[in-house]
C-alpha cells in the first residue's frame, strides 16, 4: 500500500527541456497539490486540483501546467525547464478541506529532486 | 495575498533543552497545522488546531493557537536528537482553500 508515489524521485534535465513529474495516489483522495520546496522559500504552493477536472494556480504558477483526468494522477510538466526551477517538487493529497470534520491533513509523497542544468 | 510567516528560520539547542518556534499570519486563519520534515524526507502532519485560544500537547510537544487565530506556536520541552528536522506551520485563511506554508524552522541538537 504505497499511499502516494511520485516518480521520478531524482531528474536531470537541461534548460529547455519538457519535464513531466508525476504523482498518484491510491486513496481516491479529491484533493491534490503540488509543492516546491527550496532552501530559504519552505514549501510554496505550484498548483493544485480539487477533482477530476478541476485545477488552479498557487503561489508560483508560472512556467508550470498541470492536468487532472483522473482522481489519482497528478501530473506536472515544466514545459520548457528554466534553472530557477531546480528544486525539490512534493505532490500532496488530502481527502477533504472542510473542518472540523475532517482534518484536512495533506499526506506528502517521497519528493522529486529535479536539476536544470 | 495569505502570507504566513514563522520564525526562528534556525535554532541550535543542546539535547535536553527547550525549543519553540512562532508562526505568524498576515490574515486570521480558520485552522493551522504543523507538520515535521526530518533531513532527506517529506513532511509529516503532526497536528490541527481549530479553536481561537487551542491548546493540544502530544507528549513533549505543546501547541498553541492564538486567541485572535493569526499567531501559533510550538514548544518542545527537553529536546532530543530525535527532534532534529524542519518544523512547518501552514495555515487556511477560509476553510476549503489550499494550505500555505510558513517557511519553517530548522532545528538542529547536540548530545
């Protein structure tokens, strides 16, 4: 039961070059997020999808695109990769976002270490 | 826009001292979270707080909720060099929206 996987856990790629990082999750969670995380920034919101179908911008939405057919996939693709997106990419799901009823816990995948060179 | 904003950006204890990080919003929040990123690894929920005045331990740990739902902090009492890793804070300005992150707080400790 892996829960959420994301592949590929470490890139190497050139400036120019589409990337495609992909997530998926087992738990038909509705919710699913993209985050970058780089050292002096913390985690910083890229994208995320409240269903199938349904996605929106975050904090740093540019240079990025993201897609939502079905529940449990999430992909994320740097169209024409820049150096200043070297960083660590986590995928997140949660189940619901409404509380008290729920926590609203994001459950993190494992991280895609992506280089630009 | 939400910005959340936490501090110390580090901190350095000796193990069995106490360590507290703050976590400030720029707009009231309806619940926060923090979440643990230990070296090399994803972060991890640790804990909700809902309620405006919330207090919640979870054995070393004691967090709070500020009455005004824009401050929250997290104390460890007796550190650990298990504790060692990123503490998050990340809050929802409404409920149903996407969670933002303070920049965390690094803590490191010596035995």
């Amino acid at each position: 039961d892996a829960g959420i996987t994301q592949s590929p856990r470490y890139k190497i790629t050139e400036t120019g070059r589409q990337v495609t990082l992909m997530c998926h999750q087992t738990w038909s969670h509705s919710y699913m997020f993209w985050y970058r995380q780089d050292l002096g920034h913390g985690l910083r919101l890229i994208y995320y999808s409240a269903a199938a179908d349904i996605t929106d911008k975050g904090e740093v939405p540019d240079g990025y695109v993201v897609s939502r057919s079905k529940t449990e996939n999430f992909p994320l693709t740097l169209e024409s990769a820049t150096r200043s997106q070297t960083s660590v990419y986590f995928c997140a799901s949660t189940d619901r976002l409404i509380i008290p009823a729920n926590t609203g816990e994001l459950f993190f995948g494992e991280g895609s270490r992506l280089t630009v060179l | 826009g939400q910005q959340v904003m936490q501090i110390p950006q580090y901190q350095h204890v000796q193990e069995g001292e106490d360590f507290t990080t703050y976590c400030n919003s720029s707009t009231t929040l309806s619940n926060i979270q923090w979440y643990k990123q230990r070296p090399g690894g994803h972060p991890v929920f640790l804990i909700q707080l809902v309620k405006s005045g919330e207090v919640k331990k979870q054995k070393r740990l004691t967090f709070q909720f500020g009455e005004a739902k824009k401050n929250s902090s997290l104390h460890i009492t007796a550190t650990q060099t298990t504790d060692v890793g990123t503490y998050f804070c990340a809050g929802r300005a409404q409920a149903g929206t996407a969670l933002i992150f303070g920049k965390g707080t690094t803590l490191s400790v010596s035995s």
